[in-house]
C-alpha cells in the first residue's frame, strides 16, 4: 500500500446472480466488481459492509484494493447501487487506474457560507443546481469534493462555473458559461384572493336560494310607485 493511502481487503467471489447477492448481504457482506484496464478482466469480489462503510466514509477518490491473495492494485469508485429507501450500499464497481495516467470522473459540488450570502440574508433562497462536475485528473489529484464559497452572493445573482477555479491538477470538463452551481432565488409573494361579499342567499345544498316572486314584485311596485310619485309630483 502506498503511503496515505488506505487500503480494502476483499474476497473473490462467483457472480452467481441475485440470489448469491442477497445471501451475501444477509451474512453482512456487499457485492462488488472491479474493473481492469486494458485487458484485465473484470474480477468480482464480495466486501464487508464495516470495511466498504469505512472508505466510503473517509471520502478518498483512490484506494488499494487487494482481492484475496493478490497483489494490490490502485482503484477509484466507478459506481454504486443502493436501496432506494434505506440508502444502503446494495452493489459497488471499482475500477482499477494507473496512477501516472490522467482519467475522467466525476466529483461532488458542495456549497459554503450560504447563510452568509446577503442575497439569503435579504429573503431570498439559495438553490443548490449542479450537484456533480466532470473533471480529467491524476488518479491522484481528485478530489475528494469541489467547495463553492457562496457567501457573497446577492438576491436574484447567479453563479457560473467559470466563476470559481479548479484545484490544482483538475481540468473541468463541463461548459464552464453555461453550468449554473448556484442561484440566489427572489421569493414569490403570493397574493391573497379578495373575498368578494356574498349577496345571495346558499341553501344547504350549496345551491343559491331564489328570491320568492312577490319579494320581487313588491321591490319592483314600490320603485314603480316611487317613479310615478315622483312625476306627478313634478307634473
């Protein structure tokens, strides 16, 4: 195992199909595939789920990985499947690097100092957009993650990828003009309808109530009455 660099002990298994695979993870083992360059064949291989948690944790891009009594060989995370409602590990693929050799991968964007941001301050929202970059590195140079400082950033502003610079050793593969890492959203007021007031009498149906005719034909005698009082009076 190089220096600094942890190392995960697995054990070669017969890809046996679904079946195998849930007996694996009932006696607390995950599993997994590594993947070769070049003509290497692909080897499966069954883990602990303590030992896979433990590099998982610490967040490395690049790890040894030694299958039963082989030799070691320097490895990334390819892929990985998990329970849709537990979030557990069901499957992971490892690929197997060399270390003088640039690869693409991705690598996960986190933000910092959101609260700090005025914008956020002032009531507006910050929305996490692009969760993950492509990047060409050294197996070596990946990071582990990329950190956004978003602290300065006004209501209604947005941040662009060719805003912030890569590390040292990683080429971003994304278009830097048109991948949007953040926004700072203007909140939506919402407008209480007016009540307008009821004027008509609701039954207990929901339907509304007629007036009775003669409530209606007294209204309309009375104005009648009301008009030809009226003439006479100017006559």
């Amino acid at each position: 195992m190089a220096e600094g660099r942890p190392s995960l002990e697995v054990q070669e298994r017969v890809a046996e199909g679904s079946r195998a695979s849930r007996r694996l993870r009932r006696e607390g083992l995950i599993p997994g595939i590594v993947y070769g360059g070049g003509e290497s064949e692909a080897v499966p291989f069954s883990v602990g789920t303590r030992d896979l948690r433990t590099i998982l944790v610490s967040g490395v891009a690049v790890f040894d990985l030694k299958v039963g009594s082989d030799k070691a060989r320097p490895v990334i995370i390819k892929d990985q499947q998990r329970h849709p409602v537990r979030d557990d590990v069901m499957h992971i693929d490892l690929l197997q690097v060399r270390l003088d050799e640039k690869i693409q991968t991705t690598v996960s964007v986190e933000l910092e100092g959101s609260e700090e941001a005025p914008g956020v301050k002032e009531g507006g929202v910050m929305e996490h957009v692009t969760y993950e970059l492509n990047i060409e590195a050294l197996p070596t140079d990946i990071p582990e993650k990329i950190t956004v400082d978003v602290s300065g950033m006004d209501i209604a502003a947005t941040m662009h990828l060719s805003e912030i610079t890569a590390p040292n050793g990683v080429q971003f593969l994304d278009d830097a003009e048109e991948t949007i890492l953040a926004t700072v959203v203007v909140p939506t007021e919402v407008e209480e309808p007016e009540i307008e007031e009821e004027t008509e009498l609701i039954g207990e149906d929901g339907e509304p109530i007629e007036a009775p005719e003669g409530e209606g034909a007294e209204a309309e005698g009375d104005a009648g009455g009301d008009s030809g009082g009226d003439s006479s009076g100017d006559e």
